[in-house]
C-alpha cells in the first residue's frame, strides 16, 4: 500500500481504511501515540439538496441560506444515530468536530449527541443539548476549517455564532474567531485546490489533539477534496474505496499512522472500510454539498 504525499509538522503520515472495528486483523501494530482513527461523516440531506438535483442555479436561491436539513435528513440522523450505537462506534469516540454549518451542527448533535435526545421533529427543528443530554456524549467542537467550499451559494453561508450558540448551547465555539461569516464571499466560489489545502490544514490540526479516535461532521465537497489530496499517490484501487462522493450521513473510517514509525514498511494494517449510511438509499451522487 502507497503512502500519501502530505508533510504533517515535519513527519508524513501513512492513511488505511478501517474495515471493522471489532474484528479487524493488523499486519502490524502501532502505539496508539502514533495512531489516530477518524470516522468522516458527510451531513444527512438538507433542504437544498432536495433542490440541488434540478440543476446548480437552484443553489443560488437565498432560501437556502445556511439550509437545514430536510425532513428525509432527520430520519438519517436518527438511522444512523441508532446504527453508531448498535455497532458500538458511538462509545468508542473521543471528539466530534464539526462544521460550523447548520445541517452540519444538526447532525452531529443528532448523531452523536447522546441517548437520542435531541429534538428533530419538523423540518425547523434544531436539536441542542442541555446539561443532561451531554452526559453520555463526547464534546462537541466548531471549527470553520472542515466548512463547505465557500462562496455564492447562500447554503454554504454561516450564521452568527451568537445564533448558533443559542440553538447550541452544549457545543463549543471557542475555536471560531468571527462573530459573522468572513469567510464566504458573495462573487467568488472557492477553488478546488483552495479546499483540498484547507483539507490539508485541518488533517494537520487534528493530528495536534490529544484525542484518538474522532469524529469529523462536514460535507461531500470538502471530504471528497480532502481525501483526493491525502491519497494523491495512492494506488488507483485505494483511492477507488476511499475517494468516491459521500452519500448524505455516511460514515467513512480510516486510520492515520505517524510514517515515522514505520520505517521503509507502508502499514498494511486493515484492509477495507467500515461505512454506516443514514438511509442506504439515498443516490450515490448529488448536485450539491
């Protein structure tokens, strides 16, 4: 197995699929200072999804500013949610990270926000988390790096975080430098090459947490983009199960391992993926993000 090209804070690093997480068998084993497991999750369907599939001018509409989910996209959080805990990955999450996007902050609260208790009945409902619905559940952090690619659709715009605090309370926004959305611009839509780097930047943050295994809520362009870059030099066969569009709420899992480590040897260290779907017949393609 070929090892990606990105340079991670002076050590590259090797990404595996991770088939099952029970029951995966390793070539090699790697400390777990060396290792980290992230399940990439793509948003369930939000209202401009449905829209999006009659032709990208429907994306353009301010209806759809910072869409929510559709009705369709509750019921996959609350598929997948179930699914997360009857496989035991729910438990075994240290942090989810989100996009600070409302479909985004939607799903992860409704997916990893504990015990089910979030309130998703109605397509303008907004699942937060009191004090005791967090007890069961790992934290919860915004961070604008895993956003959509930025500029001219109105969905990919984000509210005030004074707004999101609000609907939020139990989801942290510490990392969030703006009040107000500086990022997405009316006239420009962000380059592909400008989202796969900022993919780059973020898997560069992340390696810096502490934690282990992680949750990562964002959307199909950005996780699509990201992957494409880590696995640039990959096998054609590697980057055919890893790199296809994400279905809304899949779940995606690989391992990172510190290269470092491993000498002249790739880790072959699980074959496959697991993947987990919010409804498994939700197209494999869509317009929108």
């Amino acid at each position: 197995m070929d090892a990606f090209a990105a340079l991670f804070r002076g050590k590259t690093f090797v990404v595996s699929p991770l088939s099952d997480l029970d029951a995966a068998i390793a070539k090699h084993l790697y400390s777990l200072q060396h290792c980290k497991i992230l399940h990439l999750v793509r948003h369930g369907q939000g209202v401009h999804n449905m829209e999006g599939n009659n032709g990208p001018e429907a994306l353009l509409s301010q209806e759809f500013f910072d869409a929510q989910l559709s009705p369709l996209g509750w019921q996959q959080v609350d598929n997948l949610r179930k699914r997360a805990e009857a496989s035991g990955l729910a438990r075994k999450i240290d942090l989810v990270i989100t996009s600070p996007l409302l479909r985004t902050l939607q799903t992860a609260v409704g997916v990893f926000g504990g015990d089910g208790q979030s309130q998703t009945d109605g397509i303008d409902a907004h699942p937060s988390l009191t004090a005791t619905a967090t007890v069961n559940c790992p934290p919860i952090v915004a961070v604008e790096l895993c956003r959509e690619r930025l500029g001219v659709h109105p969905c990919d715009k984000r509210r005030s975080i004074s707004e999101y605090r609000s609907l939020f309370p139990a989801i942290d926004f510490k990392l969030i430098e703006s009040e107000d959305d500086k990022l997405w611009k009316a006239n420009t839509r962000e380059p592909f090459e400008e989202v796969a780097a900022r993919g780059i930047e973020f898997m560069k943050w992340l390696w810096t947490r502490q934690e282990k295994e992680i949750a990562v809520v964002s959307h199909g362009i950005f996780l699509q983009q990201t992957l494409n870059a880590l696995l640039n030099d990959c096998q054609a066969s590697f980057n055919q199960e890893l790199c296809p569009r994400f279905t809304n709420c899949e779940i995606r899992s690989v391992v990172i391992v510190d290269r470092s480590i491993t000498g002249s040897c790739y880790p072959e260290t699980i074959s496959g993926e697991l993947r987990l779907h919010g409804d498994a017949k939700i197209p494999s393609e869509e317009v929108s993000n």
